[in-house]
C-alpha cells in the first residue's frame, strides 16, 4: 500500500465513524455545541421521557382511581398537583399522562410514516400516471382539515386507545409522503442508483437498498415534529371528549377542567403546563435538527 | 481469437424530445445518437472517441438499455436485447456490463463495499452468505484491494478514487460479463492513479480474451489507443471514422479526426514540430438545431458546397470507413 | 379566453374534486364503521319504529351505490340529515353557527397579521438579539395548546381580575341594540379572539421572518440604501411590501389550521360557533352534526384555500402560467 493510502486509512479508521448510528450520535454531539436550540430540546425531552419510564416509582397512588383524596383540594404535599373532581390525583395522572402522549405520538407517527413512505416512494420511484394520482390524493388529503378527520374517524370507529393512535396516523401521512416523494425523484437520478440496475438489481432491492437509506435523514427532523402534531392532536381530541376513558390522558383533563375553571385552576394548569413543555422540547429539538442538517439556514 | 460478433449494433438511434409537446406543433428533437451500427467480435475491444456532447455515453447506455432507444437493433451473442421484456432484460445485465465514469458517485454512498458488491451475487445466484463473502473476497484480491478484508467492511467515501474505481470494476466483472463497456474509466481520478486502473483494465482484458468484448468510451484518443484496438470517432451523435486507432493516429481521414488528433500532446518536441496542425475552430453547434448537411462543415477547414447540402456516408477507404466527401469519387 | 378566466377555470377544476372527495370520504366512513350506519346517521334515539322508518328514509336497505347516489343527492341539496336529539335539520344548526365561528377566526387572523407582520420584519431587519429572542418565542407560542392557554387566559382575566366576562357572546338578560350591542359583542369577542391571536402571531411572525430576509437579500434593497434612503425604510417599505405577497398567501392556505383553532378556542370560551356545537354534539353523541361539522369545514378549508389561489394568481401573473 502507498504511504498517502496507509495514510487514508488511518483517517478511516476512526473507530466510531464506521458505524452509521454512531456517526449519528456524532454529528449528534456536534449539533449540540452548534445549536443551543437542539440541546434545549433535547435536555427537555430527556426529562420527559425519563419521567414517563419512572411513573410508577414516583407516584404514590394508582393512575385514574378515585377519591384518593378529597375532591378539589387545591396543591398540596401530598398531592402536589391537586385533586379533581371524582378525587383523582392529578400529579398521578399527569406523568400517565404522559406515557400516553408519547406512545400516541410516537405510534402514531410510525403508521404515518410507513403509509406516507409507501406512497411517496411508488409516486417517486415509478412516476406516469400512478404519480399523478397519487400526488393528487395527497394534495387533496392535505387541504383536508386532519384534526376533523381524525375526530370523525375515532367518534365513529369507537373511542378506544387503538382506534386514536389509529386514527391521528392514517390523516397524518400526506405530508411525508409529499417530502419521500421528493426525496426519491431526486435520489433516484443519481449515478449510482442508474449503476444498481445496471448490474440488474431488483426494483424492490433498489428502492430498500439503495434509494431508501438515502432518503431517510431528511425526513427524521419531519418525523419529529410529526410527533408533535400527532401529541397535539390527540390532547385536542381529549379536549373535546373524543379519548379513551380507561387511559390517563392530559388532553382528557383539560375537557373535565374546563366545567370547573372558576373553581378549581389546578385541574387546567398542571397538565397544560406538561403538555406545553413536551411539546416545546419536541419543537425546539425539530428545529434544531433541520436547522443543523441545512447548512444554509446555519450559516447565518 | 474468436470471429463470431459477440455485439452486433444496428443503427441505433435516440432522440431526446425537447421542451413540451404544444398541440399543433411538431415536437423538437435532440439527436443524441444517430444511426449508428457497427459489430465487435470475442475477444475484441473498441474505442469511442468524441468530445463532450457527442452522445458517447448515450449510446453506450442504449446499447446496455439503461436508456430505451428510439429505433434500431442490438443483438448481444444473438439476442436481441430491445425486444427483452424487463424479467429477462434483468437476468440478462450482468452479462453485459459497464463502469462508470465517476466512481463516487456511482457507488451508494451509505453501504459497505461488502454489500455493494455482495447483492450483484444475491440478485443474480442462490449460493449463501459465507460464499458469497469468499467471492467478495476474491474479486477485491482481482481488483488489486488487498488484503480485501480491510476493505470489505469499508464505505465508498473512506476510499481513495482510484481504490472506489476499483471496486466498481469488481462488481463490473462479478459475474464474468461477456461485454465490458469503460465510460470515461480514468478521467475522474487524479493522474497519478491512471496509469494503474488502465493496467488493472488490460489485465482483466487479457485474462478474458477467450470470452469478453471490451467498448472503452473517451475524449481521449491516447487512453483509447492503450486500451483498444479500434475505434469509432463520434461527432454529434453521428460516427465520422473507424478503423484502427493506431492508424486512425498516424494518419487521420476525417478532418474532424485529424482536429482531435492534432490535440494530442506529444512527447517528442521534433515530432510535434513537424507534425500537421489543425487548430480546433468554432463551437459545437446546437443540438436542437444542427446545421444541414455534415454536421462538421461549420468547423471544417475543408469545406464545400456539397458539405453543406446533404449528409455524406460511410464509405470504405483504404482499411477504415469514413463519412466525408474529400474521400468520396 | 383570457389567461386569467383559464387560470381560473383549471383552478375550481382541481379544487372542486376536493369537496367530492370529503363527501365520499364522509359516506365511506358511515358505511365501514362497525354496527348499523342508521345509529351514525339519526343519532341514539331509543325508538325502535323510529330507526326503522329513518332506515328506509336514507335507503340503508338498498345496495351500497344506490345508498351513495342517494347521499350525494341529498348533499348536494344541502340536505346532512336531520338532528333528531335537537329536532332541527342538521344545515341550518351549523349554518347558523357559521358567522360567530368566522367573526372570531376574522379578528384573530386581523389582530396576529399585525403583530406578526411587525414583530417579524423587526426580527428579519435586527437580527442577533431581537431575532435570538422573537424566534424563541414564536416556538413557544406555536407550542403552546391554545385550548390551555384559553383556558389560562379565562382563568386570570375572568375569574381571578373579572375584567372580562367568563363566556358566551352576549351578556344574557340585557337587550342591548346598536353600538351596545357591538361594544357588548366586542368585550365577550377579546378573550377568545386573543387566545387565538397569539397562537397565529407565532406563525405569523415566522413566516414573515423568513419572507422579509429572503427579500431584503434582493438588489433593489442595495439600490434603495446607496441611494441612502434610512434604514427603517428600507425595510419597512421596500422589503416589507415585496415580502407581503407570501405572507398573506400561508395565511390564507393556514385556514385550516386557524379554523380547528376556532373550534377548541369556542369550547373554552362556550362562543357560540360551529366549535361549541361540536362539543355538545360529541357530548350528546349527535353524530350527524358531527359529520356535518367535518364536511362544512372541509368546505370551508377549501374554498379559503381555493380563493387565496386565486388572489395569488391576480397578484403575481407568473403563477398562472403553471
């Protein structure tokens, strides 16, 4: 080997860049110091989703059971959050709370995810007349008031926790699959893909193998505030009484608070208070990322 | 030496439509290739020469249908390939292969060499995993990658240029192709490597004699002479001369072929001194519009009235075919 | 024909599919969900003889396409069925709503426009530690559920200050007229119209950050500053109006956004719109002003949408030639 190989090598060899998700976290860790916005989110949503592992061992009282205190006793020690009106304990069902924002959010967005893929990567990878129509589908499903749609969907199909997380992915994939689409019109022109079916791969293997992998980063920033939608939309749903009695949810709480705001404030303001900080830390952690990933909109 | 043509090409044209069809106008053409046919044998190899633009490329990717052509006929060992549907088009590709002319670009940048070149083989042939690795192994030892372990688990953009040039001809030559086509092989990597990608090429080239056909394409006759015997010079989608490259350099027919030649630098000043310069005059003409007649007239030091009326074709003179009237009565 | 008259025309050609494709949308649902559809379609009435007289009425017995020619028939009528816990066909229950809903989202894409298109150009125009400071905000304000911090909002300036009054959209029990009225309607309108505001004035002021930079990167703004025209100026006036066109463009295709908006806001506020009504309705499981709500506001969403095109392409010809 030539000394300048020997030496290629040795800069290849950089131990943790071999692998893709440890360069991740490398570009990640470098994202922090650039980017404050990035780490605040991040920061946030550690928390967050530390506290929602850790409910049970931090909560003295059973999620959703009632008249483990005096109905609307306002924050106190012992319920630093309050109590509601059936005698719940509201700093209890709070970090249920949000075990299921998060599940919502992150179930959700994974079913968008895998609908909005599908029908970007065909409308992208095959184009003609399939692209057409599927681009005016999209457009369409994207005007489409999506919060509306999922309301229908869930007060008709039943108001069950599947059903919800059902529901908020199937009327949130346009918009990915408006993104993959882009993505794989501009991949698929690149030289090595016109390289792969000349060594005759498969459809099927260059859209996974070879296009796929290269379309993923741009939509994880996407995916994120995706998620955060998808949070939204389900304490919205909660708000308006469309939510699954038998699971804790912050959106839920804030529609019993509202029949007693003169009364009883902590019953609104705890879990808004923890809804708006999820979602803070998710947008602040999605801009940061597409901030960080467009070195245009970084330079300045 | 076999005799028996291993490609036979059979004016082959492509035409890129231009802009949008206006109803009740006719659509405009470029003419990216142009009538071109021409045969190679077994062990042959031949050379494509052109500037840029002169659909080169083009031609090679119609005659690998990585682009559908507009008219003509390829038959590789008999078959015709522009009647193959899509199914056996595919099993059919790594029979006839190319390399590319940037190799960065033409490598995924996210996979490992191992599986850039290892899915040739799990597309292509039912053996395993751990075979599949050991034929891996092999072709980056043919290549010159060694010891090919340490470049199995490597991506293309931890390679030098001339080590990703190398990779993609292992996964040209995977599955022993019968026709090898080189699209510009050297001209993305630094000088210093050239050399030594054009020897790895005359290597896999004598190795196979008994079974491959080689199509170099490039602006360079000088590299095409090293690898080839003959070669065809391309102007605008149309082909000027063939013959051999050797005799096309001592002494070119066409002036267009004499313009190229005469831009080859020589070593030997007292050569160069006398050697017939032709200076390279005006720009290639559009596309869109080319000029009637000869294409070339516009650029021709030679030209006449007849030039400028209707195409002249392919004759024979002396050992080559040329398309120009000087030669022509 | 004019350029414009087709732009036009090929406009409501790809927009009017749009309201089919909500109303099939709408039927297929109906039709997929589990149970009898005639519970979705009456509502959960307990009379037995009932249900089945509404069954035959709707054609639920037919085969399914003569049950969809049927439903877009009476759609398009502007038939959506008939709310029989309210006794009122279900039209005239949200069409009657549809004016509160819009004075609200009115004043609040009014009053965020404003704001946002001020706090926006001086973010753009400043830079540093004014940009640093706005753009955090808008991601707070964007974060932030509106329907808690309408919650927020009522909680401090109607209970706790009683400055404000705690919902509704008149004060009950006075028979206010004229400027009375007005004023009347305008103090109950504050509170939900600001919660609203805020949530758009993020949007807003984003959306204008971005334009008014873009533009101010233009060489009619170094031509506008040699010939030494003040900054605040330039800005204002020269980057600002160029930068406008977009704004209200995203504004206009946000009404969908600011509608939904709407609906949680009224809630809070019990405004009486299409979001009250809503809200009763999902209470009372009337669901066919709830399918109503969905179509009307698709409606709604679209037309808005369909318009700004249109203005868009009044506003800057070359949008029409695509």
């Amino acid at each position: 080997m030539t000394n300048m190989n020997r030496q290629r090598t040795a800069y290849a060899g950089i131990g943790p860049l071999k692998i893709v998700g440890l360069q991740l976290l490398y570009k990640t860790s470098k994202a922090f110091k650039v980017n404050p916005r990035f780490t605040a989110g991040f920061i946030i949503l550690l928390v967050v989703v530390i506290l929602a592992i850790v409910a049970p061992l931090i909560t003295w009282y059973p999620p959703l059971k009632t008249l483990v205190g005096k109905p609307f006793t306002p924050p106190v020690a012992l319920h630093p959050f309050g109590v509601d009106d059936l005698g719940r304990d509201i700093y209890t069902n709070v970090l249920y709370g949000i075990r299921t924002s998060l599940t919502v959010g992150v179930s959700s967005v994974i079913i968008s995810l895998a609908i909005g893929i599908l029908i970007g990567v065909v409308a992208g990878y095959y184009g003609g007349i399939l692209e057409d129509a599927l681009m005016r589908i999209t457009d369409m499903a994207l005007i489409i008031p999506q919060f509306l749609l999922a309301l229908v969907i869930v007060a008709i199909f039943g108001q069950n926790f599947q059903n919800i997380i059902i529901a908020i992915g199937i009327v949130s994939w346009p918009g990915i699959a408006r993104m993959m689409r882009a993505e794989f019109l501009s991949i698929k022109e690149r030289p090595f893909i016109e390289a792969a079916r000349a060594v005759g791969l498969t459809d099927v293997r260059i859209i996974f193998e070879e296009i796929l992998p290269n379309a993923i980063p741009a939509i994880i920033p996407y995916a994120v505030l995706q998620i955060n939608t998808a949070i939204l939309v389900e304490a919205g749903l909660g708000f308006l009484g469309i939510a699954d009695p038998n699971v804790p949810s912050l959106g839920l709480m804030l529609n019993t608070a509202q029949q007693y705001l003169v009364r009883a404030w902590w019953m609104a303001f705890f879990p808004g208070l923890v809804l708006s900080i999820i979602v803070i830390g998710l947008n602040l952690l999605g801009d940061g990322l597409i901030e960080y990933l467009n070195p245009r909109l970084r330079k300045r | 030496m076999g005799t028996h043509p291993l490609l036979k090409v059979e004016n082959v044209k492509k035409y890129f439509p231009v802009g949008r069809a206006v109803f009740g106008r006719s659509k405009q053409y470029v003419k990216a290739v142009d009538d071109v046919s021409f045969t190679i044998d077994v062990g042959g190899s031949l050379g494509i020469v052109g500037e840029s633009g002169s659909g080169k490329t083009t031609l090679a990717k119609v005659i690998l249908r990585l682009l559908e052509p507009t008219s003509g006929k390829v038959y590789l060992d008999g078959v015709d390939l522009f009647s193959l549907n899509n199914k056996e088009l595919r099993k059919l590709r790594p029979k006839m292969q190319m390399i590319f002319q940037d190799p960065m670009a033409s490598l995924n940048p996210r996979r490992k060499i191992m599986h850039i070149i290892g899915q040739v083989f799990k597309t292509h042939t039912s053996i395993g995993d751990v075979e599949i690795r050991e034929r891996v192994v092999d072709l980056l030892e043919k290549v010159g990658l060694t010891p090919p372990e340490l470049f199995l688990d490597r991506y293309p953009h931890e390679l030098s240029g001339g080590q990703r040039q190398r990779v993609c001809i292992a996964r040209a030559i995977a599955l022993n192709p019968k026709l090898l086509i080189a699209d510009e092989p050297v001209s993305a990597l630094d000088v210093s490597v050239r050399g030594q990608i054009v020897k790895l090429l005359l290597e896999i080239y004598e190795k196979h004699i008994d079974e491959i056909a080689y199509i170099v394409i490039s602006h360079d006759i000088a590299l095409i002479k090293s690898l080839c015997k003959d070669t065809l010079v391309m102007y605008l989608g149309r082909v000027v001369e063939k013959g051999e490259v050797r005799r096309i350099i001592e002494e070119p027919l066409h002036p267009y072929s004499q313009m190229l030649i005469s831009s080859i630098p020589v070593p030997d000043p007292e050569i160069a001194r006398n050697r017939k310069r032709i200076p390279i005059g005006g720009e290639i003409p559009s596309l869109i519009n080319p000029p009637k007649g000869c294409y070339f007239h516009p650029r021709c030091p030679y030209v006449m009235d007849r030039c400028r009326e209707k195409t002249p074709s392919l004759i024979n003179v002396d050992d080559r075919l040329v398309s120009c009237y000087l030669y022509s009565e | 024909m004019s350029p414009l008259l087709v732009f036009i025309i090929r406009r409501l050609i790809q927009y009017i599919p749009m309201i089919l494709a909500v109303i099939i949308v709408t039927f297929l649902l109906v039709r997929l969900a589990p149970g009898d559809p005639t519970y979705i379609l009456v509502g959960e009435v307990g009379d037995e003889s009932f249900v089945r007289a509404a069954r035959e009425r709707l054609g639920l017995d037919k085969p399914l396409y003569e049950q969809f020619v049927i439903y877009i028939s009476n759609v398009f009528r502007g038939d959506l069925g008939y709310s029989y816990l309210r006794s009122e066909p279900v039209a005239k229950l949200i069409v009657e709503r549809i004016p509160a809903t819009l004075l609200l989202v009115l004043t609040a894409m009014f009053i965020s426009a404003l704001i946002g298109i001020i706090a926006g150009t001086i973010a753009a125009a400043k830079k540093g530690a004014a940009d640093l400071t706005l753009s955090t905000l808008s991601i707070v304000g964007i974060s932030i559920p509106y329907f808690w911090l309408g919650q927020i909002i009522l909680i401090i300036f109607a209970v706790w200050l009683g400055v404000f009054p705690l919902g509704g959209m008149i004060s009950v029990g006075h028979e206010y007229q004229g400027l009375q009225y007005f004023i009347d309607v305008i103090y109950h309108l504050t509170l939900p119209a600001m919660t609203l505001a805020i949530f758009n004035i993020a949007f807003t002021t984003k959306i204008t950050r971005g334009s008014v930079l873009e533009a101010l990167t233009q060489d009619y703004i170094l031509t506008a500053r040699a010939k030494g025209i003040p900054e605040s100026r330039v800005v204002f006036r020269h980057a600002l109006r160029n930068a406008l066109i977009p704004v209200v463009t995203y504004t206009g295709f946000n009404t969908g956004v600011l509608l939904v908006g709407a609906i949680l806001t009224e809630t809070v506020f019990a405004w009486p719109g299409m979001g009250s009504l809503l809200y009763d309705s999902i209470r009372l499981r009337d669901y066919p002003v709830v399918l109503g709500i969905f179509i009307y506001g698709s409606i709604i969403v679209i037309l808005a949408n369909l318009l700004v095109d249109i203005l868009y392409g009044i506003l800057d010809p070359r949008i029409r030639l695509r």
